[in-house]
C-alpha cells in the first residue's frame, strides 16, 4: 500500500502539470501574445506529444528497470516544466510542453504496470483505482488552483512549483521504488506486433471512442454551465468542482466495479450509463443549479469509472504486453480528447449547446456499439487451424 500511495501522489503531480494548464491559458496569452490558435497548442502539442511518445518510449525502455523509467519519466516532466515556466516566447513554451508530456508519457502506463504487479490480481482494480485517483484528483484541483494561482502569482510561478514538486517527488521514488520489480518487460517489436493484432488493436482503440464522446461536452462545459444557469464565474467554479467531485467518485466505483463484477461487466455500466447523462446535462433545461450538480456528479461518476476496467481488461487480454497496452491505451486517451475536442468545437458553430449535445450522444452510441462489437468477437468460440 505505501508504493500505490507513492505512485498515486506523483500521479497527482503528474495531473497537476497537464491540468493546471487549462486554468492560465488567458495571462499566458497576453503574455506571450499567443492568438486561439496558438493557445489552442498549448495543449494539442502536450497531447500529441503524449499519443506518440508514450507507446514509443515504453516499449524502447522495455527492458530496462522499472523504478529507472518511472524515476526518469518524473525527471523529464520536472524538466518540461521548468522550461515552461522561463519560457519568453511561444516556441520555448511548447518545447516545455512536449518535454513534459514525453515525460508523463513514459511514467504514467510505467506507474500503472507496476501497481498492478505489486497486488494479487484479485486486488488489481483497487491498484489501479489508487494510481489513477491521484490523476482524477488532480482534476478537481488541478485547474481551479492553478487559475487562482496563475491569476494571482502569475502562470510561471505556477509551472514552477508544479516542477518543483515533480524534482521532490523524483527524489522520492528514487528512493523508495524498490528494485527488480516483476513487470513484463516491452520490445519495440512488441508494439509493432500489438498494432498488426486485430484484436488487440480494436481493444486499445475502446479507449479513444469513449473518450472522444466525453470531452465533446466535457470541452465546453463551463460554457454549458453558464448557459443552463445563468449563473457568473462562482457557480461556473462550484459546478465544476462539483464535476471533478464526480471523476473522483467514478474512478473509485470502477475499481470496485471491477474487483467485484469484473472487467468487462463494468466497463458495460461504463460506456452505456454516462450517454443518458451526457444527453441530460446538455438538452434538458436544469431549472436549478442543484438539478444541474446532481447531473453532473452523476456524468462524471459515471463516465470516469472507465479507466479502471478497460485497464484491466487490456492486461487480461495479454498479460505478457501489459506495459505496451497500458501505454498504448494512455496515449489514446489523448487521441480521443483531441477528436472530441474538434468534434465539439464543430457542433457547437453548427448547433450550439444543444448541438454539442447530439454529437456527444451520437458519438457514445459509437462507444457502445464499439465496446459491444468487442465482446461479441471474444465470446466466439475459437477455430482451429
């Protein structure tokens, strides 16, 4: 347990840095005079970055020790920060970035290999549950702190102390990951090999179809809160830390989903539930502010109770490529937040809020029948020969 807590907080760390982010997007622009589009890549670069670096980097460290790659992930995400936070024009700040996505690309499937390794596998959801609770909590404070912060201090100062935190917490897993830590090693070619299986391939690719459907609101939700209610910069605050209440919530659910009913059946209740709530939370009218909370927490609990089963499902599907498909699955996290994010930014021109709405529910149908189509295919009996 005190490894996960370890993990779990550098993870918390690690949010921190991609989150806090979102909250500073206008100083820094003013600052660096960076227009919508170059603000927009701000983020785009850490994203693409990650989708491509991560499955690359963990499966050429493959071989090496695990506290060696999760102690030189943290330290190039330290690094990425640090040039973020003295950077002086545009270029410099999105070097900073990719910097720090290739480093929290490298450590976050690593962490997540290794917290399934240290437990039974009975215990294997409420490992990763721990892991990816500091990620959810981060959510909840990453941007609202980071806005205060940035708005207060100044949006470098924030970056600083997010890499000064990540150079402690390097220290701190340096120091306290043991050794030889049994995890199933990864090869360049073990990638290569996941990506021509089929089968693998379409199970990976589960994670962008979800989450495309979820950041299609999810990118314009404080716009979304604002419009429903009324309601100034203070409710838009509270609704959306009631929302980050929620991912925690969901994120503790999916571990226990899957500890007791297993992977596949949560991962069910995972993709089917939040589409109704997406659909309430941008086509109904919330005729109060509570109406509109209770809809949110209930989305987020819903929709972030994924993560946990379709991690574990990914390792029951081949235990021996446990740390490519982690990897791979992270990295299409970020594949999905970027279509959703266009797709969103699509509907909306065309349809508003209520727009956003339709797409977000077409594209969780397209999740399910994903997730569906899935399941089909592996409960067919196999053929020999």
């Amino acid at each position: 347990m005190p490894l996960l807590l370890l993990l779990s907080a550098a993870t918390f760390v690690v949010g921190m840095g991609a989150f806090a982010v979102i909250g500073v997007i206008s100083p820094m622009s003013r600052d660096l005079g960076l227009g919508p589009v170059g603000a927009s890549w701000v983020m785009s670069a850490y994203a693409i970055a990650y989708a491509l670096g991560s499955p690359l980097l963990t499966s050429a460290t493959g071989r090496l020790d695990r506290r060696t790659v999760l102690v030189a992930g943290l330290a190039l995400f330290s690094l990425g920060l640090a040039v973020s936070a003295l950077a002086t024009n545009a270029t410099m700040l999105y070097v900073g970035r990719i910097v720090t996505a290739v480093g929290s690309g490298l450590y976050s499937p690593t962490a997540a290999g290794v917290a399934i390794a240290s437990v039974p596998a009975e215990r294997r959801g409420q490992a990763l549950a721990i892991i990816y609770g500091g990620l959810t909590l981060a959510q909840v404070l990453g941007l609202p702190a980071g806005s205060y912060l940035g708005y207060r201090l100044g949006w470098a100062p924030v970056f600083g102390m997010v890499g000064a935190v990540a150079a402690a917490m390097t220290v701190a897993l340096a120091l306290k990951v043991p050794r030889a830590i049994p995890v199933a090693p990864a090869r360049l070619a073990d990638l290569v090999s996941t990506l021509a299986t089929p089968r693998l391939a379409f199970a990976v690719l589960l994670t962008a179809s979800i989450m495309s459907a979820a950041w299609i609101p999810y990118t314009f939700l404080a716009p979304i809160i604002e419009e429903k209610t009324g309601g100034g910069p203070q409710l838009v605050a509270l609704l959306l830390v009631v929302y980050g209440l929620g991912s925690v919530a969901g994120n503790a659910l999916g571990g226990h989903l899957t500890d007791r009913i297993g992977a596949n059946r949560a991962l069910i209740v995972a993709t089917i539930l939040p589409v109704p709530m997406m659909a309430a939370v941008t086509l109904l009218p919330w005729g109060t502010p509570w109406l509109g909370g209770l809809l949110l927490f209930g989305w987020a609990c819903f929709g972030w109770s994924m993560s946990v089963p379709q991690q574990a499902r990914l390792v029951a599907l081949d235990p021996d490529r446990t740390q490519v498909l982690l990897s791979l699955s992270a990295a299409c996290i970020y594949v999905g937040a970027s279509l959703g994010a266009t797709i969103a930014g699509l509907a909306k021109s065309a349809g508003g809020i209520p727009g956003i709405g339709i797409a977000a529910v077409l594209a969780g149908l397209v999740g399910i029948a994903h997730l569906l189509l899935l399941l089909a295919r592996e409960s067919r009996p196999a053929v020999a020969g």
